[in-house]
C-alpha cells in the first residue's frame, strides 16, 4: 500500500490496486451557519469545489473517497444547502466516480446521492483500507485493516521560543484499541491503525492536543496516545504527539506560575 499526503487539498491518496484520492470534511454551507451567528461570508463552496477537481485533476485517482460531513447544517438543510449540494455533487460524479461516507453533518444528503455512492456510516473496507467518517464505532467487518477516517478536523500548532508560530492541518496516525472498538475479542489488547485526515475545508480545524485530551469519538478515545505520530499535510512528520502534548503541559504550567506570581 502506497501513501501519498497532498498538501494543496489537504488530502490523501492511498494505492493498492486502485487509486483512491480521500477527502473529509468539506462542510459545503459552513456560511450560513456563520451568517447565523452573526458573522457574514460570501459562499466559498465554488472556490472549495474548484479546489476539489484541481486536487482530483493533480492526482489523477481512479475514484474519490469522501469521508463524511459533505454538508454542514445539522439536523436539517439550509436553503444555502438546498441550492448548492445537487449541483456540486453532479460536478463531481461528472469528473470522477465518487464514494461517500456520511457523517454526523450528513443528514439528508442521501437524497442528493445516487445509488451506490452512499457508504454505511459505520465503515466499509475499499481496496484493502477500511474508510469511515469516525463519529460512530465502526462496524465488525472493519477489524484487520487500517482506519481512515474525518471528523476529528485536526491541525497542529507549533511555536519557537522567539515566538513564531505555525498553525497548520495535519495527519494524526495511531494505534488503536481494537478490542475497546469491536474489532477484536476481550481481552486482546492487540492494537489496529488509523490515521485520522484534516478537514479539507479551509476554516475547520481543531487542536490535535485537544484531541487527545478531550476526545469526542470512539476512535480517538481508543487511540494509544505514547506511540501516536503527527504529520503535516505534505507528508513531513512531526514527531510523536506526546512531543505536543508534553509542550503543551509546559505552557499550562508557565501559564499558572505567571499567574500565580
């Protein structure tokens, strides 16, 4: 199995036999979500959708993998949703066959599919990979394979002593408890993989540090934290995530004694 991190996506392109291109979490209708609280923007979903078929028209896949949350409004559609969803979908299924995982923000979105583009919720293994959103426990069938999945919008941030810093999406690869997920028997401590991908949309993103110390699914609640990796988004890797999270511990700490002071 060959890897291939996209930076200009962030994306991902996994290669068996086929030629999968993986995408999560494009939040098509994240405005008005926004414009709901107050903070107006134009529509971006033409410049996202734009930079979706670059990604495909760079890489070249045989299909397109997406992970979940296609859409942004829960529990219902928005009337920006209702407008842009049918068409952005047609434009992708007219460039490429296309696989969707949906996710929590998915409600609805099967009406705007067509058979067999819909995928369980639960996960679905795909030329030797197993793919799902990540916001449920996956299914059984899932268990031997790497897990790839969204949601969990991760990016890492990085500051020097002189005070740069970096703000960045990133990979988070990790084992897994398979047996705390269901894909082992009792007793197995036995770790599977998974490697979590940052959102493609390009304002969703979420402390990889806060991931690991409040997890909010599943999957990240059974990661094993000591032998966990962070990577940017065009493939350099990082260093272990206990790196992040002993750098963190530090500023909190600074934070308490400045105060305490």
């Amino acid at each position: 199995m060959k890897l291939e991190f996209i930076r200009d996506g962030p994306a991902l392109v996994i290669e068996n036999t086929e030629r999968l291109l993986v995408v999560a979490d494009l939040h098509f209708g994240i405005e008005a979500d926004l414009a709901s609280h107050g903070m107006h923007f134009r529509s971006h979903s033409r410049d996202r959708l734009d930079r979706l078929m670059q990604t495909v028209d760079a890489t070249k896949p045989d299909r397109l993998i997406l992970l979940g949350d296609v859409k942004h409004s829960i529990p219902s559609l928005t009337r920006q949703e209702w407008a842009e969803i049918p068409g952005i979908l047609d434009a992708i299924r007219q460039r490429i066959p296309v696989l969707v995982f949906p996710g929590n923000h998915d409600i609805g979105i099967e009406r705007f599919l067509l058979p067999g583009e819909i995928q369980p919720k639960e996960g679905a293994v795909v030329d030797g990979v197993a793919y799902l959103h990540g916001h449920t426990y996956p299914a059984p069938g899932l268990a031997g394979h790497l897990l790839v999945t969204g949601h969990h919008h991760p990016q890492v941030s990085l500051r020097d002593q002189v005070g740069c810093s970096l703000v960045a999406p990133a990979f988070l690869r990790a084992a897994v408890d398979a047996a705390a997920l269901g894909l082992g028997p009792k007793g197995d401590a036995g770790p599977a993989r998974a490697l979590f991908v940052p959102a493609f949309n390009e304002i969703a993103g979420y402390d990889i540090v806060r991931i690991a110390k409040d997890p909010f699914s599943p999957i990240s609640r059974c990661i094993q934290q000591k032998d966990a990796e962070v990577i940017l988004a065009d493939g350099t890797l990082i260093g272990p995530l206990a790196m992040l999270l002993d750098d963190d511990q530090d500023d909190e700490d600074g934070r308490r004694e400045g105060h305490g002071a």
